[in-house]
C-alpha cells in the first residue's frame, strides 16, 4: 500500500505521458471518418462494454450520466510493477493545499504552495505489460465510438470519464477529458502537451475498490464546463508544481494567474465577475475583475 501512494504521488509529478502515449498510438493508427452516425446515444454504453468484450475479452462497465460517460476499466491482477529502470524526477515545491470554487460569480483559488530543497528523486514503479495493453485496447474502443457516434449540440457527451482500477490494492486513476479537446488532438489540431495540460488526470488508493469489478464504488456525476473549469485550473496547478513545470525561483503567484488567466480564454469562460486569488503560505490576497483578467492586468 505504501508503494501505490508513492506511486501515486510521482504520477502526479510525471504527468500524463502514458496516456499520451497509448493517445500517441491511436493518431499514428489513422483517423476514421464516416458520413453516417453508428452509435446514437442511446446505445453507447453498451456498444462500449460489447466491442471490449467481443474484441478484447475485456470486461468494461459503462455508464452515461447526463452528458458525461463513465468507462469503469477494472484490473484484477494489479496495474503497476516494480520498475527495472526507475525513472529520475526533480522535487521543487510541495503543494499543501490546491482547491478552488465558483460561487456568487466569484472564482475563488486557494493554495499553500511552497518551495523546497531540490532533490532528484526516483519513480521505481510501472505500469505491468498487461495493464497496458488492456487499457491500450480500451482506449482503441472508446476513439472508435466516439468518432463514430451521433454529436448533436444539445444531445450527446461532451465529457468523458475513464476509471482504471487496480481491484486487487485498492488503487485507481480517472482520468477527465472534454469532447472537443480529444478531436483536435487526434487530428493534430493540438499538441500533445496541451492536451496533457487539458485532460484532468487524478489518483486514488482506495480499498472499497479491492475486488470492485462492476463500479459499485464510483460515485458516478455529470460533469457541467464550470466543475471541469475549476478541475482544469487545479490539475494545471498540479503539473506546474509537481511535475515540476516551474523554475525553483518562480514567483507562485504570478505562475498561478498565468494559469487560471490562460485556462480561462482557452475555453472563453466568462460566467464569473470576480477572481480572487489567496496565497495561504504568504496570507496574500490577490482581486481582479474579469476585465482585468482577460486583459492581463493586474500582474
């Protein structure tokens, strides 16, 4: 158990390449197009867990919430391995503290950030050769469907969920990640890296999912473009001080409202009037308009 937090940490400091690299995969594959729709809506889920089991002998649970779809993916024998060459990562900063919320049109951002003696440290553990193939064939699923499937405005997902689950230590990763963003990076309308940035990953141990092979533990939600906001800009808080993106000498400050600033007009959310920023490590308080936000001043 003590293994998997560890190797849930460092995931988070590593960031998102092994996804990146089962996406990296499927581009290379080829992009599929057709003129007809092949799944409506109504049938996703299942035509999911059938072509898994059908093709794959992969058992997968599906389920769509709203406009969200919920892939359950679990692993009885376990996800990572011990590491024959373990992989070296810089620590800079430890992030204390990281959440945010959007209430009576003020975006709130709070963080205990604060730097640390940098030391090289070691990541000894991996994902197991069958884990990821296993994961590798889901992923093959889900773009075909998603790229084959019925995408009206007012009528289909526009977030996906996927829950890889080690049912056997009681550890998983979910990963988030919006419609449009997974389009443009499979057609290479985007890079690789600001997808990473975009697509929300987060890890867990839990023990209720030891044995769990039908997502009974989940707790399943539709997920509305302000909560993935929000996620983005934590997630992005993530990566710039764990993976680590930020020079040792970073004002934390400026780093973060470059983020929020930047996550903002990627997405042009303006459903907020106020942003306020709070440095819990230097009881600092930072308050722009959304003028001031989209037009970068205030730094």
């Amino acid at each position: 158990m003590t293994k998997l937090r560890q190797f849930s940490r460092n995931l988070a400091k590593n960031g998102l390449l092994f996804n990146l690299f089962i996406l990296s995969n499927l581009i290379l594959s080829g992009c599929t197009s057709s003129t007809q729709p092949t799944y409506p809506k109504e049938s996703i889920d299942q035509a999911i867990q059938d072509i898994c089991k059908k093709e794959y002998k992969t058992d997968v649970k599906v389920k769509l919430v709203g406009s969200t779809l919920w892939i359950y993916l679990p692993i009885p024998e376990g996800i990572v391995e011990k590491s024959n060459k373990p992989e070296k990562f810089i620590e800079r900063f430890v992030i204390e503290q990281n959440n945010n919320e959007l209430k009576d049109e003020i975006v709130s951002v709070n963080y205990l950030i604060k730097p640390v003696p940098e030391q090289e440290k070691l990541q000894d553990m991996k994902y197991s050769k069958a884990a990821f193939d296993r994961i590798n064939n889901v992923w093959k699923v889900l773009r075909r469907v998603i790229f084959s499937m019925e995408h009206l405005e007012q009528n289909s997902p526009k977030f996906f969920v996927t829950v890889t689950a080690d049912t056997k230590n009681g550890f998983l990763i979910k990963e988030i990640f919006y419609y449009p963003d997974f389009k443009k990076v499979s057609y290479e309308l985007m890079s690789w890296g600001e997808y990473q940035h975009r697509a929300i990953q987060e890890t867990e141990v839990s023990p209720k999912i030891i044995g769990d092979t039908q997502g009974l533990n989940l707790k399943y939600s539709d997920i509305s473009f302000e909560d993935f906001i929000l996620q983005q800009i934590q997630h992005r808080i993530r990566l710039k001080f764990q993976k680590p993106e930020a020079e040792k000498n970073a004002d934390i400050d400026k780093e973060i409202l470059k983020i929020i600033r930047y996550t903002l007009k990627a997405y042009g959310f303006k459903d907020f009037s106020t942003l306020e920023l709070n440095n819990l490590a230097t009881v600092r308080k930072i308050t722009l308009n959304q003028t001031a936000v989209f037009s970068g001043s205030g730094d």
